[in-house]
C-alpha cells in the first residue's frame, strides 16, 4: 500500500511510510480525492460505508463493527444550549469509544501491509481500543503506558491480553521515540493523530454530514485532547466540501477541561502555536495531554471553520455529566461532558440562534469508569405485598 501524505499547514506532500510529521514540524494527514465522491446509497452502517475516502484495506471482525453511531436528539437540552441539541454517541462503539474508529483503519492497514504487531501509546481507551482490534486481527499489540498507571486502568486495557510495558521517564517524549521504534522494528504505531488514525476518525465527522446532508449542522462541539480526532472531523467537512456535497460547513467548537488546556489558552492568546504546559488533576482525565502533538492543527481548524476553542472547569463537566445522563438518557465518559459544558458556555457568549442546529460528540461511555465515583444511592425497601401502594405513593 503506497499512500500518500499532505501538509495541513504548508501543502508538502510526502509518503506515508515518512512518518506522521511533515519537516516544517505539523502533523501529516492521508491525501484524499474526494472530488467524485457522493453520498453512497448501499446500507452499510459502519465507518466502511466511506470505503472511498479510505484507505484500500480489507477489514474483518472487530473492525467491520467500528463506526455507525447514532446521531440522537436531546430536546431536554435545548434550553441551555439556546438551540436544537443533537448528541452523536460514540459510546456506541465496540470498546465504548470513537476511538475505535482509527483503530480499526490502523489495524487493517498494518495486517495488509504484512506487519505482526501493532503499537500505541496510551494509557486509556486507545490502550483499551487497539488491544481489543489487535487481538480480534490476530496481531500482537504493544502498549506503552506510564509507570504509575492506575490499578484499574491497566486491568481494563489488559482484558484484551496485549503486551503491556510500563515505561519509567517522561512520558511526553514517549510518541517521538515510538516513531523511532516503528521504523526499526515491526511494530506499526498507531497513535492519537497519526494519519491512518485521523483517517478513521475523520468519519465521525463524515457521518454527521450524511445525517443533515444536503445541509450541516450549524456547528460541532466536541472535547479536544492530542487534536486528533478534532483534525479528522475537520478533515471531514473539508472533503465533503470538496466534493460539492456541502456548501456550508459547520463552525468546529473544542473543549477543553481548564485545568489542563494548553490549545484553549493558545487561542486566548491569539495565537497559532501551541505552548505545552504543566497540567493539573482533572476529572477529565481523558483529555488531559499537555503537550498536544495536533494542537497547532486545532487551532488552524478552529479559526478557518469561524468557531472556537474554550476550556470548562470541573464543576461545570461534573454538572453536565449529569445533565446527559438525566436529560438526555446517555451516561458518558466526564472528558466528553466537556462538550455539554463548553456549548452551554458558548451559548451564554451568544454562539448560537435559537434555530441552530448543534451536535455534541459524545465521545465514550460512562460505563468504563462506573466504578471510579459509585454514588450512594438512596433507594427504599418495600416488601413484596406492599408493592402496589408504595407505587401509588411514589407516583401517584
Ligand atoms: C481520546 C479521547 C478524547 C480526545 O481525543 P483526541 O483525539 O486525543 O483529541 C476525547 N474523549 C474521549 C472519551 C477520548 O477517549
Ligand atoms: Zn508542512
């Protein structure tokens, strides 16, 4: 497989097997035409049914199941986002995160390129996300995870029994020296915004633009971490534009949790670099990279489509991690409660009308993190015979 690569930020075009950085420093994405491509009528529901606009692979078990997500309304939110709310639910995914969806690309395009192992550094649901697609693949998967990983977080990853190696040192030099691994063993790495990665997961976005096609949404909001998945949603709605299928695309709006948002205070600032910064405890664990390799990408992806990037404090997550579990029926993942919480931000900004239509991305389930905050809950006993006027007194 010979694919080729381009330059979001200069144009450069490279090959893939040059690695997932161009020599002006930004990260590389696959080179897609997507001038011919339409809206395809067959009922494939998986991320496959953009077949065209990916990668020439042949995916099988778990890979065919990535993808496919629904797009639901939460009218209950309508009022405190000040618009017509609609949630796309990543949760729904094999391992409970989009980030299947670049997991299965990756996957499939190092088992036809002859590799035996794949390769990530993670020490969440990517780790969870590549070890289950390596493992139904039959290829080996190699995590890297940081030392003093949790307990529990390292048991979920180990489920799909990948080989795990815990590495002692900072953990922030871990992508370049993976890089370095890939091209000197045979370990195809698969990292957070590598190009076969944000080929997968730019059909999230791909799938947003389906369900409103012929129009879009108004705009997108969706919690930002390493940039990847960011850059694929906007990689999207560039090529649904190209293709002449979208003359309005959406404004693209990235949370992040305050307390560790290096690309939310860059664009404070004004400007269109990164800084990495120290980055602090956050319940939004999930989206804490302090050092986001696509953070210069988001910010360019922000400015271009006219949205934004914020960052929400832990009150404000916690709060709406709550509202879509009780408003909106979805128990998600705090990280991606930011984007409840940075629209209802926006909204106070004046962001929106009243006839927009928003999509928030829910990216992961709650259920993968149950046990972290097990509320107590407060529920009475009533014996069997006593059922039916404790009902009537409850509900009645
Ligand atoms: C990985 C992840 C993110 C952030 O995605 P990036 O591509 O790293 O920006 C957000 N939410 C959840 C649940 C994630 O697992
Ligand atoms: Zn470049």
């Amino acid at each position: 497989m010979d694919l080729s690569v381009a330059c979001y930020a200069c144009g450069r075009e490279g090959a893939l097997a040059d690695g997932p950085r161009c020599p002006c420093g930004e990260p590389v994405w696959l080179d897609t035409d997507p001038t011919d491509f339409e809206w395809p009528t067959t009922g494939e529901r998986s991320l496959w049914r953009y077949r065209e606009l990916l990668p020439d692979v042949d995916p099988a078990g778990l890979a065919a199941g990535a993808g496919g997500t629904p797009l639901v309304r939460a009218p209950r939110l309508d009022d405190s986002v000040g618009a017509t709310v609609h949630v796309k639910f990543e949760g729904a995914n094999p391992t409970g995160t989009f980030k299947d969806r670049g997991s299965a690309v990756g996957v499939a395009a190092a088992e036809r390129a002859g590799y035996d192992a794949v390769g990530t550094v993670s020490h969440g649901n990517m780790a969870r996300s590549m070890a289950a697609h390596a493992a139904s693949a039959g290829l080996d998967c190699l995590v890297l995870v940081p030392a003093d990983i949790p307990r529990a977080r390292l048991g979920l990853i180990a489920r799909h029994d990948p080989t795990i190696l815990r590495v002692d040192g900072d953990y922030g030099r871990l992508y370049e020296e993976s890089v370095r691994v890939d091209r000197e063993q045979a370990v195809a790495f698969v990292n957070s915004d590598t190009p076969l990665r944000v080929a997968g997961q730019k059909t999230t976005g791909l799938e947003i633009a389906e369900s409103f096609a012929p129009d879009g949404p108004d705009a997108v909001v969706l919690p930002v971490s390493s940039g990847g998945h960011a850059s694929g949603i906007w990689k999207a709605f560039r090529e649904v534009r190209a293709a002449g299928l979208l003359d309005d695309p959406p404004r693209l709006y990235f949370v992040q949790a305050a307390a560790c948002a290096p690309i939310a205070e860059a664009w404070d600032r004004g400007d269109d670099a990164v800084t990495a910064v120290e980055g602090g405890e956050t319940v939004a664990y999930s989206i804490a990279n302090a050092d986001p390799p696509s953070g210069n990408r988001v910010l360019a992806a922000a400015r271009q489509t006219d949205g934004a990037v914020l960052a929400v404090d832990d009150d404000a997550i916690l709060a709406a991690r709550r509202a879509l579990a009780e408003r909106a029926g979805l128990f998600v993942e705090s990280a991606c409660a930011t984007a409840l919480a940075g629209a209802n931000r926006l909204a106070e900004r004046g962001a929106f009308a009243p006839s927009d239509d928003v999509v928030l991305v829910a990216t992961g389930t709650g259920y993968t993190e149950r046990d972290l905050d097990a509320p107590t809950v407060d529920a009475e006993t009533v014996p069997l015979a006593d059922l039916e006027t404790a009902v009537a007194a409850r509900l009645g």
